[in-house]
C-alpha cells in the first residue's frame, strides 16, 4: 500500500446559499485552506475533517491500494492516470481536494 498526497486546491463560499441557510456570521472552512497538504492511505490524516474524509476517503483508499495506472470511470473523468479531484459534502463552503497517488510505501505497508 501507498500513500496518496492530498491537496487542497480551493476552498469556496456559496454566498447566496449560506445567506439562505446558513448560520449568521458562517464563513469559508474552518479546517482546510489552499495550499494545506497532507498524506493518507487508509485513515484519515491529523487535522483532515471528519464529513471531508467520509467523501473523499474511497477514492485515496483506490489510489492507495494501485488503482493509479488507469483513469476512473473508464477515462470519461479525470484525464490524468493516478489522479482525483473530489469535494467534501458542504454546499455552503465545499472545498475541492486532489488525490494523487505516490510511490511512497505506506506505514502499515511496512509493519
């Protein structure tokens, strides 16, 4: 198993949504900003949200375990083999994630 590098390529605000729906005084994220990266394989990485890694998670377990030679969903996705953008759950302040797979052998690889 390896481990896929995570990075936060944008976190977003759906201004009219939250105005709607959202709490008074909601802002973007709390937990992710762009730039942040982390690594994972099967758990969930320090710091990375909760309701974030319950969307994401399948993905980096696929990219974890070699499905990185091949693109998903028979190509008609991503165009670049090894690679996933994914978003978390929020509607209000969704925050876009690219999953990359590594050749960095994971922890729990070599235990």
């Amino acid at each position: 198993m390896k481990k896929v590098k995570i990075t936060v390529l944008k976190t977003m605000f759906n201004e009219d949504l939250a105005k709607e729906y959202g709490v008074e005084n909601l802002k973007t994220c709390p937990f992710h900003t762009k730039g942040q990266v982390f690594y994972a394989d099967y758990s969930r990485p320090d710091g990375f949200c909760d309701e974030a890694w319950k969307a994401i998670y399948q993905y980096v377990f696929a990219l974890a375990h070699g499905a990185s030679k091949e693109t998903f969903y028979f190509g008609d996705w991503i165009k670049i083999p090894g690679v996933a953008i994914c978003s978390c759950n929020d509607g209000l302040r969704p925050v876009i994630f690219k999953l990359e797979a590594t050749d960095v052998l994971s922890k729990a690889h070599s235990e």
